[in-house]
C-alpha cells in the first residue's frame, strides 16, 4: 500500500522485526542458570536452550526434526525413473499407432514394415535408436516418436538448467539450434576460463549477452555462473547414481536422441566433464535410496538431489558442531523453502537470542579460560531465586511475613497493620487514612479512630552479622538429586544479604574430602565429582575463622549436608577419611562446634535424608552449640535456610 506522501507499506525484511515481542533474556537466563548449576558449563547450557528452545520458540532439535522428516518424504515417495517410464509410453503408443496403419495394407512392403517392428530390441535405448531412420506412415506414431525426442532433449536440458523444461515446451529446429550453439558457447568460454586468458570478463558479458536468457539465476561473472551449473550438474550426476545400472546404460543410449540431434548429447558430456574438473570438490559420488511411487523425470530427480543437499547443509548448520559455528550460520531462505516459514521466523529468534545472550554481558573468561556467567547474570539469578523462596514463605498460611517482621531499627519505607505486641511509630498519615475511608464507607459523621485503622512504620534489623553457609559437595548431593537446590539456596542468601542486609559478611564454604571457601560464581559452576569424604570438621574451622574476621558481628552459622562427617582435617592438612566414621572425626568436629557455640555462634543443620545416624549427629550438634535442626524436603531447601537466616538474625 502507499500512501499520498509517497511511503508504501509492506512485509519487514530489514532485520529483525520491530513488532515481535522482545527476546526475554530472564527466562533464557533462568534456564542457563538452571542447567550451570545443575553442573553443566555455561557454554554448554546456552548451546542445550537453543536445542530445546523456549516457551514461544522452537529449538534447533525440532527444526532439524522437521529437516530429516522432508529428506525421509522425498525418498519416501518418489522414484527416479520417471523419463524412462515416459519414454516407454510414448514409444508403445507409436508402435500400436504404426501398426493400426500398416494393418490394412496388404502389400510385402507393409509386411516387411511390421517384421521390423516386431524385431526391434527390447531395450527402450535400443528400439528409440533403431526407429530413427524408420519411415512412418502413421502421423500418430511419426508425432509420438518426435515427442520423444523433444522429451528427452528438454528433460537432458532440465537436469543440468533449471527450468529449461518449461522453457521449451515445444521446440522448432531453430531452437535446437539455439541450444546446441548456447552449448558450444558455453564450454568454449570455460575452456577460456581454464586457460586464464585476460579477458575473461568480456567474454562472459558477451556470452552472457547472446544467451542470458537461458540463465534466470542471472549470475554475475563466470565464477558464480561456474558455481550455479556445478551444483546443478553433481545433483543430476548423484541421480544417475541413484538408479541401476541397466537405468543408466537406458539413459546413456537414450541421450543421442535428444532433439534428434547428437551434438546436443555431446556438448552437455563435454560440459559435465569441464565442470567436474573445474569443481572437484562438489559431492558427484555419492547416491540416494528411493522406495516411492511417484516416479520424477531428469529434471525433476535432479531437482529432487539438489533439494536432499539442501537439507543435509541444513541439518549440518542446526547442528552447530563445527568450529565457529553460530546461529547467523543458518541459510534461513533455504530453511523456509524447505519446511515453511515458521521455521525461519523460529530460526530467526533463536539467531537473536543467542546474540543478545552474547552481548548482554551475561558470559566473561574466568583466569582458566573458561566460559563463566558473570555477577550480572548471577545477580539476575539470585534475584529468581530468592523471589521463589519468598513466594512460597508467603504461601504458608498461618505464619506471619517474615520480610515485615522486623524489630524496631530502620525504616524500611512501608506501613503494615498493627498487631498486637507491635512496639513500632505508627504510620499517621495511612492511619487517618484508612479512618477517613472507612468512615465514608458507613455513611459519613464524625472521624474517628478505629484499632483497625492503625498502620505501624515497617523497620527492621539493621545490626550485622557475619554469616557462614557451609554446604556439602560430596558425590551423594549429585546422585540424590540435592546438587541444584543446595545452589539455589546459596544464590538466594547471597541476593538477599547483598540487597537487604548488605552489611553482613557472607562466606560461602563447600565440602567434601576437603573443605574450601569459594566466591558464588565458582559455586554455581561447581561441577559434581566423584570423591569420598564429608569433611565437616574442615568447614567449620573455616567458619570459625571467617568469624573470626568480624568480631563485633552477629555470628549465623548455617550448614547444608545429606551425611555424617567420615573426614577430618589433621595436624599437617591432610584429610583422614574413614566410613564408618572413626571416634577421632567425630571429636574433631564436635570440638569446633564448640569453640563456635564459645564465640557466640550456634548452628543450623539442614538435614537432607533419613540416615539415623546423620539425625542423631547433628541432633547432638544443635544441642551443643544451642542451634536447631531442621529437615526440609529438597524443593522446601531455600525457604528452611533463609527463614532460618531471619530467624538467627532477628534473635
């Protein structure tokens, strides 16, 4: 459509279109996240979204799916001998043509006709050869015979010339001739190509001049027109290897036919033979299976070869397992001819999110050189996290929100309804509100003040603490399936504690046979492995030292584990491992829950599993160091750790 100021409207091809809704990276990243610290690399985890997609996208597995689904069709439902059966046809119908002529006449030169034809080769090759010479008397039969060989010179055409078949519906010895001079034309201007003579160009712009019509892909120099009838040329040569042999001995017989004129035949051998040398590397070796009904003629099953290439270049580009492989790879005009439009738009989304996904910042090199997300998108993921585990703290019913029961302290800018035992300054303006409201709402008179009125100023604790989470990596996390909970919950403490309580001091402590402490992106790219040893003396020696660091803290020391402690730490820092635990490694470790109980700092368990003797473990930790134990189910991980963080905290 076009406007009178002279602008027109229509379909968007300028990159991507400006009304599809934006690519949500949260939910790209969430599932990135998801399978990292699953254990996965980052890498890896964007490369297995783009296979599976999203909720609004198809991912590359489905669209290379769809891809194997067209090349199994086309072999499926076609077969290659549809020139041949072409051929057979007409012939049958010329003989039976003759012969109802020649029947009437009672002379030895119409007898003599009939014996030659009852002698010709069963061969069709064979008998179309013989019959060149053959004087019809049927206009019929003479008029199938030509249609023969019209047939067989546009179908010889079609195969190497796309849409030459249609070209020359019907043809005249003028333009046979035509042909045949476009073909000698043409493999004299590559024989001057091979040769590298200087001026090359201008005997492609004359060819190009003289014959540009049987070229519609309108190639601009000899290379591109090179390169064009190559392809071309290979797909007609894997269909000739598709068929049998007996078919290809029929159609090399077939070929001198073409037009009635043999030079035709021998100019595309010639041409077939300088394309090959000049394009060794395109496939004209390999061959294809097919088992339909639907039988295709030369051009047709060359088309049919061309198409199958197609699709294997496509499922090769979805596959992105080559070196430097990337979304803009992706021939989407081949794709959308191929399986549909909605393939190139999902291909189109993908190609976008993978590029927004690289240039949001949201990947850095770690010292190692590996692939990391970096504090944007754990920032990001924390942020999911603890909004999840602050969902499901406000779907307990009966308990009251624990991000609006703080103590008196600082303002935190909101107003809640007062409770009774709530010591905090009343929110005036809101109360006289809600009085105002409620009075209006009863039909008016006199303001007054109702207990239901009251709204109290919203504070909270600001005093610090020094908090350590010690989780336990040991292989039996990964197996149990406690791997990614236990890094969901880390990334929602850390979210909460650097946005609410920023200053409190975080440490976030991992063991196993050894205990380590570890910044969070190392964590949520800690991949599970195989080692023996629960090592929670080793954690809390590493806790009480980062206690240590902050005297005048609150000391909250929460720890993460599904075993009993089988690892201690010795004097020189070598681990003892022993299962079942020795008495020495239980003594260790109680004896640093103790300092910490004498620093102040009692300690949480969460309890992953029903091991008897884990739950009397850690019941007698609790009891020592005045803590408590508390069993979630994996899913309730994140809520039991940060409730409890509040909880300690608050205390």
């Amino acid at each position: 459509m076009t406007t009178s100021d002279g602008w027109s409207y229509g379909p968007w091809h300028e990159g991507p279109d400006p009304l599809a809704p934006p690519i949500d990276l949260r939910e790209a990243l969430d599932e990135i996240g998801r399978d990292v610290m699953d254990g996965g690399s980052p890498r890896s985890a964007m490369e297995e979204l783009l296979r599976r997609g999203t909720r609004t996208t198809r991912g590359l597995d489905d669209l290379t799916r769809r891809v194997w689904q067209r090349r199994a069709e086309i072999q499926r439902r076609h077969r290659l001998d549809g020139t041949l059966q072409e051929v057979r046809r007409l012939l049958d119908q010329a003989l039976e043509a003759e012969k109802r002529a020649l029947f009437p006449d009672p002379s030895d030169d119409a007898r003599f006709a009939e014996a030659q034809l009852d002698a010709l080769p069963a061969g069709t090759a064979a008998a179309v050869r013989e019959l060149s010479e053959y004087p019809w008397r049927s206009e019929e039969g003479r008029d199938k015979y030509e249609q023969i060989r019209d047939l067989l010179g546009r179908e010889m055409l079609d195969a190497r010339f796309e849409g030459m078949k249609e070209a020359l519906q019907s043809t005249s010895p003028e333009d046979v001739e035509r042909v045949h001079q476009m073909l000698a034309d043409l493999n004299a201007l590559l024989d001057a190509h091979a040769r590298g003579v200087d001026d090359i160009g201008e005997r492609f712009d004359e060819f190009m001049r003289r014959h540009g019509e049987f070229f519609p892909e309108n190639p601009r120099d000899v290379d591109e027109l090179i390169d064009a009838l190559a392809a071309r040329a290979a797909a007609a040569q894997r269909m000739m290897n598709s068929m049998s042999a007996e078919q290809r001995a029929e159609l090399a017989g077939l070929a001198q036919q073409a037009f009635g004129d043999p030079r035709i035949g021998q100019q595309l051998a010639g041409l077939d033979a300088r394309l090959q040398a000049m394009r060794p590397g395109e496939d004209w070796t390999s061959s294809g299976r097919f088992r339909g009904q639907d039988p295709l003629g030369l051009g047709e099953g060359a088309q049919a070869m061309q198409d199958l290439a197609e699709l294997d270049a496509l499922a090769e580009q979805l596959a992105q397992s080559y070196p430097g492989a990337r979304l803009e790879d992706i021939d989407l005009e081949a794709l959308e001819r191929q399986i549909g439009p909605d393939a190139g738009v999902d291909a189109r989304r993908l190609s976008e999110l993978e590029r927004e996904l690289r240039s949001q910042g949201l990947f850095e090199r770690a010292p190692d050189g590996t692939l990391r997300l970096t504090p944007k998108a754990l920032r990001r993921l924390g942020e999911t996290a603890l909004s999840d585990i602050v969902h499901s703290l406000r779907g307990k019913t009966g308990e009251r929100q624990t991000e609006s029961a703080g103590a008196a302290g600082e303002p935190t800018g909101a107003s809640r309804h007062w409770q009774f035992g709530d010591r905090e300054p009343w929110e005036v303006s809101r109360t006289v509100r809600n009085a105002v409201l409620r009075t209006a709402s009863t039909g008016g008179g006199a303001v007054r003040l109702d207990v239901s009125d009251v709204e109290v100023v919203e504070t909270e604790l600001r005093s610090r603490a020094a908090v350590a989470l010690c989780v336990d990596t040991s292989w039996s996390m990964v197996s149990e399936g406690r791997w990614l909970p236990m890094k969901r919950t880390a990334l929602a403490l850390h979210q909460l504690i650097s946005t609410r309580f920023r200053n409190d001091a975080l440490q976030l402590i991992t063991f196993g046979r050894y205990a380590t402490s570890v910044e969070l992106p190392e964590l949520v790219g800690l991949e599970g492995v195989w080692e023996q040893g629960t090592n929670a003396h080793h954690a809390l020696l590493l806790a009480g030292r980062h206690l240590r660091r902050h005297p005048n803290a609150q000391p909250v020391v929460l720890m993460v584990t599904d075993g009993e402690p089988t690892a201690h730490l010795e004097p020189d820092g070598t681990a003892e491992f022993d299962y079942p635990p020795q008495p020495r490694t239980l003594v260790k470790t109680l004896s640093e829950v103790d300092r910490l109980a004498k620093m102040g700092a009692s300690v949480s368990v969460f309890r992953l599993g029903d091991d008897p003797r884990l739950a009397e473990f850690v019941d007698l930790i609790a009891r020592r160091s005045g803590g408590r134990v508390v069993a979630p189910e994996v899913d309730g991980l994140g809520a039991a750790v940060i409730s409890d963080y509040l909880r300690t905290r608050r205390r």
